[in-house]
C-alpha cells in the first residue's frame, strides 16, 4: 500500500520542487531585472556627476586663465606707462643736455670776439 503511493507522492514533491524552481527563478528574473535598472540609474547618475565635476573644472580653469590673462596685461600696460614715462625723461634730460651745450658754445664764442 505504502509503495503504491511512493510513485503518486514522488510525482507530487516533483511537482513542487517543479513549481517552487519556476517561482523562484522568476523571483530571480525579477531581481535581476530590478537590479539590472537600479545598476543603470547608479551608472547614469555617475556619468552625470563625472560631466558636472569636469564642466565645472573646466569653467574654474577657465576662470583662473581669465584671471591670469588680466594680471599680465595690468602688468604689461604698468610697465608701458613707466617705461613711457623714462622715455619722456630721457628727452627732458637730453634736451637739457643740448640746451646747456648751445649755451656753452654762445659763450664760448662770445668770449672768443
């Protein structure tokens, strides 16, 4: 009697086992399915993060060139204005210097009368 029902209970805990496997593969498509989202949403947010961080390095690097840039030129323009101003004082001393020559040239030769 008890053999007679082995095969009938076999088939059933088959049964079972066949079943409980299905759902628990599909409970693993479905995480995987999720995970699989959950994975391309973190990879996105990433990228996302890596291409702010590069735009705003590039607008600080930007910025500092900028600064850069200006500081030379205040720089530059500071060292024409002074080099300008020489240039006029040398003229100012050279035109003292002929000036003092012709002076002492006239007297010269008025001496020499």
């Amino acid at each position: 009697l008890v053999e007679d029902k082995l095969p009938v209970m076999r088939r059933r805990m088959e049964n079972v086992h066949a079943k409980e496997r299905g759902r628990l593969e599909r409970d693993l498509a479905d995480l995987e399915q999720e995970f699989g989202l959950e994975v391309e949403e973190l990879n996105a947010k990433m990228k996302a993060a890596v291409e702010g961080m590069h735009a705003q390095t590039a607008a600080e690097l930007d910025a500092m060139r900028s600064q850069l840039y200006q500081g030379l030129e205040a720089r530059r323009q500071a060292v024409d204005a002074e080099l300008a101003e020489k240039a006029e004082q040398l003229k100012a001393d050279v035109a003292f210097v002929e000036e003092e020559e012709a002076a002492a040239a006239r007297l010269e030769a008025e001496m020499m009368e």
